[in-house]
C-alpha cells in the first residue's frame, strides 16, 4: 500500500494507527488525514522521538497493513 492508497482510505486504516500510537487524540488524526509526513510529526511530537526514527516507526507500520 502507498501513500496515496492510505490519504484515500484514511477512516478505515485511522483505527490501525491509533492502536499502535495510543496517545494521539482524535483532533490530531483528524489533522493528519493520512499524510505521511504529518503522521511522522505527531509520531515524533508524542513520542519523543528523533525525525529519522519516527520515519521509520511510520514506514514500518505502513508496510504492516
């Protein structure tokens, strides 16, 4: 699945995201709408971590569903 295939299906994968990243609220998953890169900001924002690994953390997941 790309990028483009997650924006489109985003209601239906929102729930495979926030059981992996629990502590990001409705509002934000809203505002992200399946765009990679605010995903990986709001990854890096309520995690703590580093840019390159909350790129990571994201791709990984994304190549999971």
């Amino acid at each position: 699945m790309n990028w483009d295939q997650i924006e489109g299906n985003w209601k239906q994968l929102k729930g495979k995201a926030q059981a992996k990243w629990g502590d990001i609220t409705d509002d934000e998953w809203h505002s992200a709408e399946g765009r990679r890169e605010q995903l990986v900001g709001l990854v890096q924002e309520k995690y703590g971590h580093a840019k390159e690994t909350a790129e990571r953390e994201v791709d990984e997941w994304m190549r999971g569903i």
